[in-house]
C-alpha cells in the first residue's frame, strides 16, 4: 500500500483494480497535509471515479460513524455483551432496533415541539436524536412519568446535531486536492 501514497496535498484515483484477491473495485488514495492519516478509499461505485469519493466519504463521518458509536459505547455498549450464540445476537439486535427506532422517535418529537433545551444543555442540537429520547426516556422513567402517545408528524428535516463547534468544523471541512492524477 506504501507504493500507491501520492506525495503531499494529492490524490490518485487507480480504476479497474483488484483487491483482496477476487474484490474488483476503485481505489482513490489520498495524501492530504490538513488530514490526520492518509485516507484510501475503495469504491464499487460505477460513476467515473474521481476526487468525489473523498467528498462522499468524508459524509460518513457526520452520519454513520455515529451511529456506529451508538451500538458501541454510546448508547448500548454492545461489545461488552460478550455474545457469540447468532440466536441470542439477532434477538439483542432485535431488542436494540425496536428501542433506538422509539428513542428516536421521543428525540425527534423534542426537538419537533421545541422541548429540546430541557434535555441537551447545548445552544444548537448538539446531542443525536438517540441521546435525546434515550435521555427523555430516562428522565420520564425517574420520575414515572408515562410516555405520551405517539402521534403522527408531518415531513420534517430537522438541522444537523454537532457536539461541539470544534466538531462541527471538521465534519463540515472540505478536503481539497489541487491534482488528482488517474492511474
């Protein structure tokens, strides 16, 4: 992989390439002296490939490294579980799909009817829609508050959470290459 590292501030883009042995992909590799690592990106994607992964890439960051943190320590701290039976995993999982998709829903609700301030301290969203309606839920239990019914809510896109400015800055940071060169 040492051999395909670009030289500072640019971008390779390899098509038609196999990895793994039987994996036919692109690989777009990065070198990019405002990022922390050298970012390779393998893409099936059947668009020409460009610097555009990069782009589409970066978006995870702000969107599922998150709830990926969720299921890890975040929320439901699945890797202490210790579970290894796939009956018992896809029962937990189970459990975890039904309470995250009603946390979400109670968090959605917050900040839909403008109660969000009384759970997340920040001036914006600053906490995801999980936290909120886990933490509401939390709060409702504590004080044996029941839940209220659900009720339907019209198409609603609500602002992106940010947990701090700093954070915001580098999910929102452009990563830009002056040349990428086709290999």
């Amino acid at each position: 992989m040492a051999e395909l590292v670009p030289p500072a501030n640019l971008a390779y883009i390899y098509s038609d390439v196999e990895i793994l042995e039987d994996i036919s992909c692109h690989l777009a590799v990065g070198n990019c002296s405002d990022a922390e690592d050298i970012w390779a990106v393998a893409t099936s994607q059947a668009i020409e490939p460009s610097v555009k992964v990069f782009e589409l890439y970066g978006k995870r960051f702000g969107g599922i490294e998150p709830f990926f943190k969720d299921h890890k320590s975040g929320a439901f701290d699945m890797p202490k579980s210790r579970l290894r039976s796939a009956q018992a995993l896809s029962c937990v999982f189970l459990l975890m799909a039904t309470a995250q998709l009603l946390a979400i829903a109670v968090g959605f609700w917050l900040v839909r009817s403008k109660q969000r301030s009384s759970i997340d301290p920040h001036t914006r969203r600053g906490l995801s829609f999980l936290q909120l309606g886990l933490r509401q839920i939390q709060s409702l239990c504590y004080s044996q508050i029941p839940l209220a019914a659900f009720q339907s809510i019209a198409y609603y896109n609500p602002p992106p959470a940010y947990a701090s400015l700093r954070k915001k800055s580098k999910i929102l940071a452009k990563v830009r290459f002056p040349q990428a060169f086709e290999l």
